[in-house]
C-alpha cells in the first residue's frame, strides 16, 4: 500500500500543484498529469511530503 492514500483530496492537490511548479516544469505539458505527479510524490519520504504541505499550505493557499 503505497503511503498517498493516506493523503487527504486537499493535501493531494497542494502537492500536486507543487510537484508540476517545481519537479515538472520543463516537461510537455500532457506528460505533467495527476497520474505522473502522484507517481512522483509516492517516491519522496514522509517527512519530505510534509516539509511541501507546510510550504503549500503556507505559500499556495
């Protein structure tokens, strides 16, 4: 069982949102799609996943 189902809808849209600003930005834009961000956020540790949902809750409302 991977660790972002237990990720709330809202936690999972912030990270996703960061994860296609910062980790996708130079890919095509029909490559950065939901599937591909939560691939990318199931590889990164917990506590680096909570590091990025203090910084989108505070800096991407």
């Amino acid at each position: 069982m991977s660790f972002i189902s237990t990720l709330s809808l809202a936690e999972l849209d912030v990270l996703r949102q960061i994860v296609r600003k910062v980790h996708l930005t130079y890919v095509p834009a029909d490559f950065a799609t939901d599937v591909e961000c939560d691939k990318m956020i199931d590889t990164m540790a917990p506590e680096t996943v909570d590091r990025m949902l203090r910084f989108g809750r505070q800096y991407c409302g």
